[in-house]
C-alpha cells in the first residue's frame, strides 16, 4: 500500500488545519491508520491513532482535546483534523498503517502503537507550519 499525506500549510495560532491520509494499492479497512509528527531536532512522535474494530481512536495527550482522526472507506482517505493549533504544532506530518493482522486482540493498546517500528509503511508527510 502506498500513502500520499497533504493538508499541511501556513496557519496562524488558534486555526485549524484537516490533514488526509489517501491510500492506493491496497484498502485501508485492512489496515489501522496513524499520525505522526516531527520537529526539526526531534525524533517522530505519535499524533493520534484509528483501527476499524470498534475501539475508540488514540490520541497524544496534547492534542487529544483539539484533534479528530476519521476515516472514508469509500475515498479511501482517513483524516486528521486539528483544531486550536499552536507554536508547538509546526512539524512535517506523516501517515502510517500497520496491517490487521500485525494488531494485538486487545487492538492498538495492546500494542506499541506509539512508536515509529509499530507501523509497517509510511507517507512521505506534510509540513504544518502554525504562526504567531
């Protein structure tokens, strides 16, 4: 499966940005959906998480009260909407899905979800840029 992430760009302090997740190649029902984010200087960090078996999503602590992550079957996108963004946002932000098959039966929080090696493939990321 192949993933073209887009939706990053220029926004001030307290905008909202929705990010997509578009899939080719292969369905994304087969697969659970991340986000991830990187600042210059810092490794990748977990943004926020989907699976298609009934578990509610996964979110970060930072941005679990501004964030909302979806997805379209029939586009075969998931999103990511960010509200209230801050300083802190701006980073390059990367989708990630990691096959069914590789989920514990406890779903994500049975396994590392939050780290980078849990993912199987990756998109090449968008650059969120927030401003004051």
């Amino acid at each position: 499966v192949q993933l073209q992430a887009s939706g990053g760009g220029l926004v001030q302090v307290g905008g909202s940005l929705r990010l997509s997740c578009a899939a080719s190649g292969g369905s994304l029902s087969n697969y659970a959906v991340g986000w991830f984010r990187q600042s210059p200087g810092k490794e990748r960090e977990f943004v926020a998480a989907i699976s298609w078996n009934g578990d509610s999503p996964l979110y970060t602590d930072d941005v679990k009260a501004r964030a909302f992550i979806s997805g379209d079957n029939a586009k075969n996108t998931v999103f990511l909407q960010m509200n209230r963004l801050k300083l802190e946002d701006t980073a390059l932000y990367y989708c990630a899905v990691v096959d069914n098959r590789g989920i514990p039966r406890s779903g994500l929080t049975g396994g590392n979800y939050w780290s980078t090696r849990f993912w199987d493939y990756w998109g090449q990321g968008t650059l969120v840029t927030v401003s004051s």
